[in-house]
C-alpha cells in the first residue's frame, strides 16, 4: 500500500501506516523508523482536513457511505500528538495518546449526543481531568493522507482498531451504503429525532484530499450559517441589563439583529466581539437576510 510524500503529514509516519496496515505490530514499525517519535506538525500550522459541502437533492446517495453526524469536536492524531483543527495540541492524560497507534487518524471526540458543551470544556482544559477523559471516545472516519478509496480506507480503519489490544473507546464511525433520497431522509428524521445532529455522507470511491471537494457532505434538518459578532444589543423586559440580540455581519457584508437561542448564562456573559457564531434560520427576507433565526454555539477557534 502506498501513501503521498506531500500534504500535512511527514514521509517517515505515512512509512509507519503503510507497515502497520499491513499487518506489522506497532512496535516493530517504530523500531524501524525511530524518526517518526520526532514528527509532528508545527503547532502554529493547521492540520489539512477534509471538509464538508452542503448536501442537495441532485446526489445519489447510492455513491456514498452515510454515517451519524457526530455533535463532537474535531481531532486530528498525527502519530505523535492529538490536535485541535487549528493545529493546537490537545491536552491529554497519557494514557489516552499512549494507546493510539503510530499513523495518521482523523475522527471527533465525543461524549454522546446533545454533550457538546461539556465536551468542549474537558477537550479544551490546559490540564486535562483523567476522570473526565475516561467519558470520552475518540470516533476515527478516515485514515488521512492514505491512498485507495473511503471505502478501502474505512475497511482498513475498522480492521486496525478492531485489533486486539486496542482501547474500547477508540473506535470506528459506522458507515453503511446510502440508497436513495427518501430513505436518506427517513434516516436523518430517525436519528435527528434520537438527539443526532444530522448525517454526513462520503463519496465511497473518493481518493483522500484536503479541503471542500464533492467527496464529502452534510445533511441537517436545517443548514447551519455563520456570521461574525460585530456588536452587543442591550436587551429589554426581562432581559434587561445584559445581552438582548447579537449583531451579526454575514459572510456577504449583510448585518442582522440575532436575538434567540442564548441561555441565560449566554446572555450574561454572550459571544466576544470578532467570534464567529453558527446560527440556524427557517426562512429569509426579500433582501437575503435570516428570518427565525436561532443561535446555536461560539464557532471554536480550534
């Protein structure tokens, strides 16, 4: 099996995975490259990741694999150290990386459906809490960097970490084969309705590539949007004295009043001015701008 020289990953590691897919134990693949212990990305340079389009009804859910669109946060393992998307290291018991194995993972973190918050807040402590990581899974959907198909390399990624020896809560994301539009969205109602966020949807014959391509999708009940909090508008009524609305600044320059969604703990203490927040909207005005629309979280930084 063969691996790119280029991309976010260095040639020594993708040397380990081509011989850990292959059926060498971990150990001697180490000891044959001693380098790889030393390779890691700058943690000032971001990871390259596959990201996700919108899905649309002209795609043939036949030519994809469809899995749970886990409420998780996104974690990059580079054989070495777990990293946030911005390229951050993760703070991590050591137990927890001294059981993943020497090659490039990518997955989520997760806590269950609907734990988001809290999840964040343990991934993102400089100290991390062992009693708290011992709740967590690391979700892996993609081997990065690899060659051969999503398919191919979900199989092999299913393979590796079913092996004896490895820890329960480093898993795989299951994938089954997509059929058609009306049973993709029997299957997103099902789930949406079990807590799930949604669904995503990777092209089974796609080659790995970084960034937004037609290999990889999403699927919510409602797309989220974005927008970059350019102001705090003082609330009214029972709101008075902290945050009524955020005013927000769409990606097209378009400004808008969001004003539902927050908790009460949000509203004493709402999003900095500069974050960029996600929001979700029901409809639109004649001039583009969200109508019903409802804050949904801070977008992380990392």
């Amino acid at each position: 099996m063969m691996f790119r020289s280029s991309g976010p990953f260095a040639w020594p590691l993708v040397c380990v995975l081509s011989g850990v897919l292959m059926g060498l134990p971990a150990a001697s693949a180490q000891a044959e490259s001693p380098a790889v212990a030393r390779v890691a990305l700058p943690p000032e340079v971001p990871p390259a990741l596959m990201l996700a389009k919108h899905w649309h009804a002209d795609l043939k859910p036949s030519d994809f694999l469809v899995s749970e669109k886990l409420d998780g946060v996104r974690a990059l393992w580079d054989g070495q150290v777990l990293r946030f998307r911005s390229g951050r290291v993760i703070a991590t018991p050591g137990w927890f990386t001294a059981a993943l194995p020497p090659i490039p993972l990518d997955g989520e973190l997760w806590l269950g459906r609907g734990q988001f918050d809290r999840l964040s807040g343990i991934a993102r402590r400089n100290t991390p809490v062992d009693a708290e990581w011992q709740e967590l899974r690391y979700m892996v959907f993609d081997l990065p960097g690899a060659e051969g198909t999503f398919a191919e390399r979900t199989a092999r990624a299913a393979t590796l970490l079913g092996a004896a020896g490895m820890p329960v809560w480093l898993q795989v994301v299951e994938q089954k084969r997509g059929t058609d539009q009306a049973a993709l969205q029997r299957q997103l109602r099902q789930l949406v309705k079990a807590g799930a966020e949604g669904l995503m949807l990777h092209r089974a014959d796609a080659s790995w590539a970084a960034g937004r391509s037609d290999s990889l999708f999403k699927l919510k009940p409602l797309p989220d949007e974005e927008g970059r909090v350019i102001a705090h508008l003082p609330g009214k009524g029972r709101h008075t004295g902290r945050l009524g609305a955020l005013l927000l600044a769409m990606p097209s320059g378009q400004q808008f009043a969001l004003g539902t969604g927050f908790t009460d703990a949000q509203r004493a203490s709402p999003p900095a001015i500069g974050a960029v927040v996600t929001y979700r909207c029901r409809e639109r005005t004649a001039a583009g701008l969200p109508r019903f629309a409802s804050f949904l979280r801070v977008r992380e930084a990392d």
